[in-house]
C-alpha cells in the first residue's frame, strides 16, 4: 500500500480507493478478476457499491486465476479477453440498435 499511496494517511479518499467514491450515474460496468488476486475482495466491495447505487455492474470471478491474469498466455486469460469482447460488443450493439 505505501508504495500505491505514499505518504497519504486517508486511505478512504476516493482518488486512492473509488471504493469510496460517488458511485452514482456511472455507465454499465464489467469487473474482471481471478479468485487468486490479492485484489479479489476489492472487487466484490466495488461491486456491491456500484450495485447499491444503482448501478449495473457484472462481476466475473474466473478460478485459481491470479493478479493480471489477462496479461498472460494461458487458457483462462483468452477465455476472460473473449467473454470481455462479448460483453462490450454487447453493450455497443445495444447502444447503436
């Protein structure tokens, strides 16, 4: 964390965490994130926020995937980066209809 935030002692800033921001208003939202990420549980919080405020959000948990897993070359990571293009093309062919 010291070396993402620094010196700053409010962790629950919202440019630190938008965890803690206005979640209001935001367009459709896709979360992608391995069961294995050290970030997985900020994950689930930004989605129950973003759905609580009234926000669309799908959360994806793909398994035993870790940090960054669509960075690599593996079976899980092509399988995420298609279910994101279907995801987006859905929402543009929607938006365009």
């Amino acid at each position: 964390m010291q070396a993402y935030a620094g010196h700053v002692t409010d962790r629950t800033v919202h440019d630190i965490s938008p965890v803690y921001g206005d979640l209001r208003g935001l367009c459709p939202i896709l979360l992608v994130v391995g069961s294995s990420d050290i970030l997985l549980e900020d994950n689930t919080a930004m989605a129950a926020r973003v759905s609580a405020a009234g926000g669309e959000v799908d959360l994806r948990i793909y398994p035993e995937a870790p940090h960054a897993f669509t960075s690599r070359s593996t079976g899980m990571a092509k399988a995420a980066l298609h279910d994101i293009e279907c995801w987006l093309a859905d929402r543009f062919f929607t938006a365009s209809s």
